[in-house]
C-alpha cells in the first residue's frame, strides 16, 4: 500500500513537473516570436509609409481572414511560423497608410509616438500582473465573447451613421477589449489552456495592434478638440 501510494505522488510530481516546463516553454516561444513579429510589423509599416502604399480598403480584412485561417491551419507545423510572419507582415503594411494620414496632422508624430509608447506600457504592466500573480481570467470567457458582438455591431454602424462620438466609444470599448484580451491570453498559457504559441502569438498580437490603433483614435479625438 506505501509503495503504491510513492508510486502515485512520484508520477504526480512527475507529471506536475512536465506541465510547469511545458507552461514555461510556450511563454517563451510566444514572448519571443512576438517580439519578433511586432518587429517584422514595425518594417512593413515603415514600408507602406515611405512608398505611400493606398489604403486597401475591403481588401484589408480579406487577408486578414484569409491569412488568418492559414495561420491556424498550420499551427501544428513549422509552415506556422511562415503564415504569423504573413499575417503580422500584412497587418503591419495596411497600418501604413493610417500613419501617414496621421503624419500630416500638425502633431502627428507626438500623437503616434504617444500612442506608441502608452501600448508599451500597458501590454508590459498587464502582461507582467498575469505572470507574477498567476491569476486565472478564464472567467472572463463570456465577456470577452458579449464584448466582441457588441463591437462588432458598433462598427457595421458606424459605417453606415459616421458619427464621430460612436466612434469614440468604439475606440474606447477596444481599448477595453484588447487590454482584457491581453490578460486573458496571457492567462491561458500559464494555465495551460493555451498550448501552442503560434496561436498565442496571434492573440497577444492582435490585442496589442488593436490598443494601439484605439489610443490612437482617442488621443487624435481630444487633440482635435483643443
């Protein structure tokens, strides 16, 4: 019965063990392919900018969708990692345009340089609370669900009414939205909901890409007003 008993705590801290060095290895992974595609970004970005790439309109969320589902098709394979470097890239080059229609504000460059900054900050402050208190925000599930429909259906009216204020709430209910995404994703991976980075990578992504353009958005708006 002792033995049997050894026998169970030994294959559960075994087994406790694997899960931790699993946990830590896809932090890592994700954390460093992130890094890597914000940056990969951040060239096609400039690209666009510099060549005065058009904005592509319809055209955006068809590869966005597009590149999307290749990206999670492929997960599971090294073919991943080419179709989140596509993706990030692809996002990366429709942010272009955007920029440089900011670039011809008077205060342009502080507003995207601020914007820029205040992103940093708040993806490091909620991404390192996640990791250091180990919460779990995985009841957060509904509202993150409720959120996106509710935002979703602001933005196809938006387009429709173009009103300046809704738009404003829109920005605001993403910056929201995105924060609660960073905290939720990075929950998930320390809880082990999350096992593949590739995945990971393109949720922390798309958070942090949709907080910027949000930031941007809000802090255009109240300079416009002064």
């Amino acid at each position: 019965m002792a033995n049997q008993f050894n026998q169970y705590s030994s294959s559960a801290v075994v087994r406790t063990q694997e899960s931790v060095l699993a946990t830590n290895t896809v932090v890592r992974n994700t954390y460093i392919l992130l890094s890597l595609t914000l940056l990969f970004s951040a060239v096609t970005a400039g690209i666009a900018m510099v060549t005065n790439a058009p904005n592509l309109g319809l055209f955006t969320l068809i590869g966005y969708f597009g590149l999307l589902f290749a990206t999670q098709a492929t997960r599971n394979s090294g073919l991943g990692i080419f179709f989140v470097f596509a993706l990030t890239g692809f996002m990366g080059y429709t942010l272009g345009p955007l920029l440089n229609a900011f670039m011809q504000m008077q205060n342009g460059t502080q507003l995207i340089m601020t914007a820029l900054g205040g992103t940093g900050i708040i993806f490091l402050a909620l991404s390192a609370y996640a990791l250091t208190t180990r919460k779990d925000f995985s009841y957060m599930t509904g509202f993150m669900m409720a959120a996106s429909l509710v935002l979703l259906v602001g933005i196809v009216a938006n387009i429709f009414l173009k009103i300046a204020m809704l738009q404003l709430l829109i920005a605001g209910g993403f910056m929201i939205f995105s924060s609660a995404m960073i905290l939720y994703e990075t929950s998930n991976i320390i809880h082990g909901g999350e096992r593949n980075y590739i995945m990971a990578t393109v949720s922390l992504y798309l958070a942090i890409y949709n907080l910027f353009i949000s930031l941007l958005q809000i802090l255009s708006f109240f300079s416009n007003r002064d």
